[in-house]
C-alpha cells in the first residue's frame, strides 16, 4: 500500500506534486543533509550554520545571507 503523505512532525510542511509531506525540524535538518552528503554536494563535517544554510536553501531555494 502507498502512502501519499508523509508525517514526523509540523516543523516544515512541503508540498510537491499534490502531495504533502511534514517534517520534524530533526528529521528534516537529517534528511536534507544526508541527501546533500550522498549528492557529494558537501562534505562531513558540517558546522553549525552550514547545516542552517543548507536547510534554508532546501526551504527557500536559496540562502539570504551565506
């Protein structure tokens, strides 16, 4: 059975394709940053306020002030 939404928290809510998915602020900041690193879009470790821009520009699609 396919689940169409999916749900860990209501810290981030995103919708994509009529779909909706919520995140956690943990799972989220988890999930993004996992997917950078196997995207080889970043390398371990991150800081701090990398990890803020990189889930800014994940929300946002970009980062106000990197």
């Amino acid at each position: 059975m396919l689940c169409e939404d999916f749900h860990s928290g209501d810290d981030v809510v995103m919708e994509f394709l009529g779909r909706t998915y919520s995140f956690s602020r943990r799972d989220f900041d988890q999930r993004v940053v996992r997917a950078a690193l196997d995207l080889a879009l970043v390398t371990a470790p991150l800081s701090r306020p990398e990890r803020d821009d990189l889930l800014a520009a994940a929300v946002a699609g970009a980062v106000a002030d990197p």
